[in-house]
C-alpha cells in the first residue's frame, strides 16, 4: 500500500489545499493530511478545530485520513512507517524553501522519507492561509478561497456574518 503524508497547518484550509490534496489522493492508496502543532506560532484555529474544517473539505474523497501531530515530521513519518511527504508548490520562491527542508527530513531519516512535489494549480497559485485570514479580518470576500464551511468559521473569528448572495444574512449569531 502506497501511503503519502502531506503536512500543513491549514490554518485555514484553503481550496488551494484542496486542490492538492484530491490530486495526490489519486496518486496514493491512502493520504494522510496532517495538521501540524507548531507551538512557537499562533494560529487562528486550534487545531482541533482545522482537523474539523478539514474532515468536512475532504468528505466525498475515501482513501484521506487527517491527524494532528506535535513534533517532527520525520518522527511522524517513521512511527506510522511513511516514506512519502506530499508538498505543494505555488512558485520558484516555494521551492527554494521547501527543497531545503526535503532534503533536511531525507538527511535526518536516513534516506527512508523522500519529498514528491505538485505544483498548484494556476487558478490557486496566489492563494494562502495568510491571505485568507487577511482579507477575512476586513470583512472581504474569501469566497473564491476556501469552501462555504470554512468561510463561515473564518468570519465567526473574526467576528462577522456571512452574507447570502440576496444579502441576507445566513448566521445571525456572532462570537
């Protein structure tokens, strides 16, 4: 069984994820999308709660499972015998950072994990959590990055209702 792990916070999910993930799960008999607990950040969502928002984005895919992890990768990796990390590539700049880590987790792993990378696809290469929570805290439209679920538990963050196409309001209550 071909097994591939693809890392992230998700911090939200975004259709960009998405797009990775229903692509690799595809190439594999099981992936494994993997919240991971950085400590040393603050995220908007516990993690919990992106492991929720994740479950709900992959639901009609069968052969997904999602976790969270606190600690290395490769440590993650090795304890659950997966030799594939999944990462997704948005431009040249992605890739100079995330060759150093690939070739840190196969160097640190003895040469029993390796890196696959896809590119995004053109329509999500501008796409980021850190662009969705930054067009949310005003209140804009993220509706062409992330799936209806996950817009409504970015707003509730930030405080804010989302609005139906006919302007009203879909969720009268705020946090």
């Amino acid at each position: 069984m071909k097994i591939a792990v693809y890392p992230g916070s998700f911090d939200p999910i975004t259709l960009g994820h998405l797009d990775i993930i229903k692509r690799a799960s595809l190439m594999f008999d099981k992936l494994v999308v993997l919240v991971s607990v950085n400590t040393a950040k603050s995220p908007l969502f516990s993690a919990d709660e992106r492991v929720k928002m994740i479950v709900d984005a992959t639901s009609g895919i069968d052969n997904i499972v999602v976790e969270s992890y606190e600690g290395l990768l490769i440590d993650y990796c090795m304890k659950n015998n997966i030799h594939i990390i999944m990462r997704g590539l948005r431009a040249i700049t992605d890739f100079e950072y995330e060759l150093q880590i690939a070739q840190s987790n196969k160097a640190f792993s003895k040469d029993k994990v390796d890196t696959v990378f896809l590119t995004t696809s053109l329509e999500y290469s501008y796409l980021s959590s850190s662009t969705v929570k930054e067009f949310a805290s005003f209140n804009a439209d993220i509706s062409k990055c992330v799936t209806p679920y996950v817009a409504k538990r970015v707003y509730e963050k930030y405080g804010y209702t989302i609005k139906t196409k006919d302007g009203g309001k879909e969720d009268e209550q705020q946090n």
